[in-house]
C-alpha cells in the first residue's frame, strides 16, 4: 500500500478513536488539526460502512490495459493523424477488443485529443528565412507605417465549404507544432505578373517587398476568417446568393476591426521572431 493511503488509513483510525472516546467535531478537528468538513466525513463513513478505508468504486472496471494503453499513446505520437478505427484494429496484437468511443476517452485522460489540424503554408528553409529575416527588419518601424499599408490579398469561399474534415491527435497548446499541421500551397502568380507590375507603375503605388508564403505576416487572413464564418451562418444555396452575401458581408466589417488589425501588427512579427520564421497562431 502505498505511504500516503496508510497514512491516511491510520489518521482516520484516530479520528474514530477519539470520536468514541466522546469528544465532538471541533475537539477532534482541534486536536489532529484536521478541517472539521474531513473529520465529519471520515466519522460519517465509519457510522455508515463501518470503516474508514476506502470503498470499492462502482462502475465497469477498464478494458483497455496498462499496456494497451502504452501503445495507444506511442502509435498517435508517432502518427498524429491515426484514426480511432486504425487503433482499435492494432489493439488486436495486444488481444484487446473495445469500441472507437473507448479509445477516444482513454486518449483524452492522457492529455491527448482530436482536434482538426490548423492549415498553414509548406515552409522551405529558405522561406523560413526569409520570413525571420523580414520580421526582424520591421521589428522597429513606428505604427503609423503599419497604419497607412494598404493590405492585399486573395482568398476562396466555396458554396458549401469543405465537406471533409481531417482529425489529428495532440495535447493541448500544441496545434502549431509542425507535425500537427496540414501544410497547404499558395504560389500565385498574379502578385507578380506583368500587368500588375504595370498597374503599380502607373498609379504610383510603392510595393513593400514580401517574402512569399506568408499568410501569418498578414492581417488580412484574420478578415478572411471573419468573413468565412458569417457567410456560411447564412447558409446560401446557391452562387448568386454566395456572391451577394459575400458583398454584403465585407460592407459590414467595420473599419475599427481593420484598425485594430493594423494596430496590432508588432505584435505578429514578434510572433514570427519568436517561432524563429515558423508557423505562429496568427
């Protein structure tokens, strides 16, 4: 037995011991220098079980073991996007047969739950680089540079959003490690095509020089989401009826949601020096 359950066993052996002798609550309470709640319980106990020990809990007893358990953990540590169905079926080389919703519950007690995998940009080390390098370039520049940046950028509304989800297992706070994320691809030539170099050119407009794949530099990805999430709450049925919500949705961002973007940009580079050009949770 463990040496804080006997002790624990033996304080409660004396509570009764005094209990029994008639002295009340707040004298035992004194005497031990026990809380009067934890005297009373113990003394409760006793009067209803006839002991002081701990009773048997009720409930099923698990079916997953100790070493069911210790491979559950390994194989969605090594694979984060393992499956509940895939694990059940590897529980078979440890003869262990329970259901999905099991597995589930067992993970969750060990910290681990399923959570849909944030979607960020596959880095290179160049483009690691250079994203560190431009983070700390501006680290210094005085807000009102920020303030007077006219963000631009491009995004994808579809009619009915994405019909599948993917589900990876991790602890909590760690969604932006890099092996529970789903990299994607953004490389649009349009930033850089000819007719917008020319259209710059002729209306005077100085371009700041951007390092690619870059989502997390920009806080117009915060207005993307923003919008994404009303549209689809309205549900349309049709394209027409996505166009026009669209529209009318992105008239509606006030323009202090759009300050307080800008107000906080140092605070993304931070982040971005921070995650040594990696992804960050903007």
């Amino acid at each position: 037995m463990p040496r804080s359950k006997e002790i624990q066993k033996q304080m409660g052996k004396k509570v009764i011991e005094i209990y029994q002798s008639g002295k009340g609550y707040k004298a035992i309470s004194k005497a031990l220098g026990l809380p009067r709640t934890t005297v009373r319980a113990i003394i409760y106990k006793w009067r209803k079980h006839g002991t002081v020990e701990n009773l048997p809990r009720s409930g099923r007893t698990t079916k997953i073991t100790p070493r069911a358990q210790r491979q559950l953990i390994q194989e969605v540590t090594k694979d984060p996007t393992t499956t509940s169905k895939e694990l059940r079926s590897s529980l078979t080389s440890v003869k262990v047969s329970v259901h999905d919703s099991t597995i589930r519950k067992r993970l969750s007690k060990n910290g681990l739950h399923g959570r849909v995998p944030r979607r960020k940009p596959l880095l290179s080390k160049k483009n690691i680089k250079a994203l560190l390098s431009f983070a700390r370039k501006h680290l210094d520049d005085p807000q009102d540079f920020w303030e007077n940046t006219l963000w631009t950028d491009e995004t994808k509304i579809e009619l009915f959003g994405r019909s599948v989800s993917h589900y990876i297992w991790c602890k909590s706070n760690t969604a932006f490690q890099k092996k529970n994320i789903i990299p994607t691809q953004d490389n649009d030539p349009k930033h850089t095509s000819k007719s917008t170099s020319e259209w710059l050119k002729k209306n005077k407009m100085k371009t700041l020089e951007w390092p690619s794949q870059s989502p997390d530099l920009n806080p117009i990805e915060m207005l993307w989401h923003d919008l994404k999430k009303v549209v689809h709450a309205r549900k349309p049925s049709n394209v027409a009826e996505l166009q026009h919500f669209c529209k009318d949705e992105w008239a509606k961002i006030p323009p202090q949601r759009c300050n307080r973007l800008s107000a906080s940009y140092g605070k993304r580079l931070i982040a971005v020096v921070a995650a040594k050009g990696g992804p960050t949770s903007y």
